[in-house]
C-alpha cells in the first residue's frame, strides 16, 4: 500500500429539510388549523479514528465529503427524517486542520475517538409552531438551515515510542528488521527507505513497544533536501530517539560531523526534537575497521553514553532494547537528566 501521509479534503454536512405549510381538514372538525411538521436535520461530518487505518491512502481518489440533507417536514405534524451522518475513518496520528484558519480542529491519538468536524444544518419549523391568538392560519414555515462546510488539512505523524534516525544507510531499516517483526526494504544505496517503518518490539520483561524507523536525514532536511521536513513531523511523536551511526562513514578528523548535522536538523526543523532523550548507538561493528572507528567516536563523545552494535549479526541489540526499556520506564525528568 502506498504511504500517504497527507492530503487535503473538502467536508460538507446535510443542510436542514425545509418546514411544512399544511392545515389539519377532516370531516366534522370545522377548525382544523396548522399541522405542519418541522424539516429533519442535516447530517453531521464525523471523524473516527481506528487502528484499522495505517495511513490516509484512502484519500487518494476522494477529496469531498457530503453528508445526507435532512427531509422537508409533512402534514400531521410529521417531523422530516433527519439526514444520516458520514463517518470519516482517520488512522490514529491524524492531525486536522482548518485549512482556511490554520486553526487544529482534533489531534487524533487513541482508536475508537470520534469527533463532529462539521454539524449539519438545523431544520425549518413548520407552520404549526407560528400558530397564535392572532394568526391562527399561519402560511408560512421556516427553510431548513445550511450545514457546515470547510476545507481540511489532514495530516499523519506516525505514533511510536521510539524513533529511529540517521542519515541514509545507517542501517536503521536492517535494526528495526532484527529488533521487530517488520519486514522492511533494504538496500546499499542512499534513501532505501522512502516510507516509515513500524515495528513492534516484544521484551520478556516489559510491555511491546512500537519502534519506527525514519527515512534518512541529510543537511538541509529542514529545508526539504533529501526526503526532508516530510518524515521530520514523525519523530515529534516519538519518547525517545536511537541516533544510529554508520561507523564506516566516521571521519577521522571529525568524528562527530555527522552527528551534529542529524542534532542540528531536528534543532532547526522544531527545537523540541533537539531535546528528546536520545540513546546514541554505532552500527556496523561486524565490518574490520568497525571497532578502532568506534573506538575514535567515543574518544569525543565523553558526556553521553555510546553503544556498539551490528544490526546485521544482531550483536549488541538486547543490550538497546534492555537500555530502551530502563529509559521507557522512567520518568521524563529522569530521562532528560540521565542524556544531558
């Protein structure tokens, strides 16, 4: 399925059903008077969340949405039949937008949310309700009343409690492959990945927890370069983030290059992201050079903790998802103070 994680729809509810003009005649009643019923409201447009729902492919080829209007109100009092409201089904992570405003309408984290985007129109009265002392043969009734429409920015930002970034072939999509059951495509060249990944890591002595791997960072991502600010909304979500570093690509004159532009990326595309707990892991351990090219980076890096792993041989991955979970089980100020 193709991973789509924006676009932008039109929704529009039911307009009220128009009020009803009708006099009550019936043989031996000589005064029957106004029994004209109200007009049905229009339909409501309603957002779901469901976890049936990945992404928002479903948007693809429909954009506008209206719901059904409310019936027109009948004689004997007879309300009109309310319009039937439209569900729209969002994948949790969905932020909606009032794309005229700016304005968020809903955040949507948790499956089974529901929220009315747009209210139908309220239904005309019917000329019973103008019946006085002084008008006792009302002619008139009330149209029914335009439902809401707007125009909507939807936009997807993968939840997960762990995020993985890097610039391209870290080897993030062969970790997220060895820690989880997901099965993602991997290749030895740059931009492997062009979509997130999710994963579910399961752990003996802890609860799942979802992993995604982010498509590759370069510099300027915060402008658009590469693959750019598209994926940068999804590590928001995210508790924490693995920094996967490529040891092959560590310069020996400047060993900590590429991990200042990752830090510098976030900093610049919302400085939130500069400051999630980060835990710092050098990939590619199983390659010769591997170990002495480690060894450089941690020479620099004295005041935060490194691990050494290869994704591919699967050596040193217990010991993150075990530093994961102590980090998952503590609180945020904890968190913070112990990757400061």
């Amino acid at each position: 399925m193709k991973f789509i994680d924006e676009t932008i729809i039109t929704v529009e509810a039911g307009n009220g059903g128009r009020g009803c003009v009708s006099f009550r005649r019936e043989k031996f009643i000589p005064h029957g008077g106004p029994d004209g019923g109200d007009g049905g409201k229009g339909g409501d447009i309603v957002f779901h969340c469901t976890n049936r729902k990945r992404t928002l492919y479903h948007f693809r080829f429909k954009r506008n949405f209206k719901a059904k209007n409310g019936e027109g109100g009948q004689g004997s009092q007879k309300t009109g039949k309310y319009g039937e409201d439209l569900v729209i089904e969002v994948p949790p992570g969905t932020v909606a937008t009032d794309l005229d405003t700016g304005r968020i309408i809903k955040d949507f984290s948790k499956d089974g949310e529901t929220f009315i985007a747009a209210k139908g129109g309220r239904g005309g009265q019917g000329n019973t309700r103008f019946k006085s002392s002084t008008n006792r043969t009302p002619r008139m009734a009330q149209p029914g009343e335009p439902g809401e429409s707007f125009t909507i920015k939807l936009e997807l930002k993968l939840l997960a409690d762990v995020g993985i970034i890097g610039l391209p072939n870290a080897g993030k999509s062969t970790l997220i492959s060895a820690i989880t059951s997901a099965n993602p495509k991997i290749g030895s060249y740059p931009f492997t990945t062009l979509s997130p990944n999710l994963g579910v890591v399961k752990t003996r002595w802890s609860e799942p927890f979802v992993v995604a791997d982010i498509p590759g960072l370069i510099e300027g991502a915060h402008e658009g370069a590469g693959l750019g600010t598209r994926f940068l909304k999804h590590i928001e979500r995210t508790r924490i983030l693995i920094h996967l570093i490529d040891v092959s690509e560590i310069e020996a004159h400047d060993p900590l290059k590429g991990y200042r532009i990752i830090n510098r990326e976030l900093a610049l595309h919302n400085p939130e992201l500069s400051r999630k707990p980060q835990v710092i892991v050098l990939n590619k351990l199983d390659l010769p050079e591997g170990g002495a090219l480690a060894q450089k980076f941690e020479s620099v890096m004295t005041e935060k903790t490194v691990l050494r792993i290869s994704a591919i041989t699967g050596e040193g991955t217990d010991a993150l998802i075990e530093k994961l979970v102590q980090m998952m089980g503590s609180p945020d100020h904890q968190l913070d103070r112990e990757n400061e």
